[in-house]
C-alpha cells in the first residue's frame, strides 16, 4: 500500500503539460530570469470567456514562497496543422497586498513600475484576476531542466518576435 501512495504522489507532482510548455516558450524566448533554483514555483489559468474566440493562458511564476511576488505572463493558445502555437502577448510583474488601489479600483494586485503589463485598464484588471484565481490553486513546481524539453508539437511566438 505504501509502494501505491508514493507512486500516487509522484504522479500528482508532475506538472501539466501545457504549462511545461508554456514555461519552455518562455524560456526560450528570454522572458524567465535565468534559473537560480532547481525549480520555478508557478501556476496557470485559462481563460476561454474574456476574449470571444480566443482562449489566454496566464502563467504565473512566483519570486518567493509566499506568493507575493512574481512574473505574470498571457498567453495565447491556438492550433496550427499539428503544432499548438503558445503567442506571448503581454507580462508584467506584481506584488501581492492588501491595499485598495484606488487608480484600478482593486486590492490585492498591484503591478511593479516599469514591470507593468501592456494595455489598458481593462487588459490589467483581466490580468490581476488571473493572479488572484492562480493564487488560490496549489503551486506548481516546474523543474528547470525541463525548459529545455519542448513537445515537438509546440510552437512558440511573441510580441517581441515582430520588433526583430
């Protein structure tokens, strides 16, 4: 019965595979720091309502174990032939807390100067959502070694592609 829990457990621990692939398009495409940890603690939401025919996936990676500090990105899913295209279109970084920002009409996101996401009001408040839904699901360790290890069927793209 022991054997049957501990291979229970593992099975649990294994991160999804669209966030192994949203985080190696990330990676890949220079918007995760360089690994300092075996690890990146992170979360996902997606969202199939905000944007009529399209389906965002926000990835969360967190800066500390408390879930107060991190890396947002939205990232949207399409399909391509064979390949599922994974378009990062927006990042920003945040801070958690529990004053009320009266410039956003929220409490408990507020985005770092300099670090803030693209768009308007709107698109933020989409995003500070997002966080606060990721907040209250368990944190997913994503091991960094895996960043490496793209499904073939993957195709990564970003905003910043079209500046080159």
């Amino acid at each position: 019965m022991a054997i049957c829990l501990n291979i229970s457990a593992h099975a649990q621990q294994q991160p999804p595979r669209v966030l192994l692939d949203a985080a190696h398009c990330l990676a890949i495409k220079g918007f995760l720091p360089a690994a300092k940890t075996a690890t990146l603690s992170a979360g996902y939401f997606i969202d199939s309502k905000s944007y009529p025919g399209d389906r965002v996936m926000y990835v969360v990676v967190y800066k500390d174990g408390q879930r107060s500090h991190g890396m947002v990105f939205s990232v949207f899913l399409t399909n391509k032939s064979t390949q599922q295209v994974f378009d990062i279109q927006n990042n920003g970084e945040f801070v958690r807390s529990s004053k009320y920002s009266a410039a956003f009409k929220r409490e408990g996101v507020d985005f770092v100067v300099g670090g803030d996401p693209l768009g308007g009001v709107w698109t933020q408040e989409h995003i500070a959502m997002a966080i606060k839904k990721i907040g209250l699901q368990p944190i997913v360790e994503v091991p960094a070694k895996d960043l490496s290890n793209p499904s073939i069927s993957v195709q990564c793209e970003s905003y910043a592609d079209m500046k080159k």
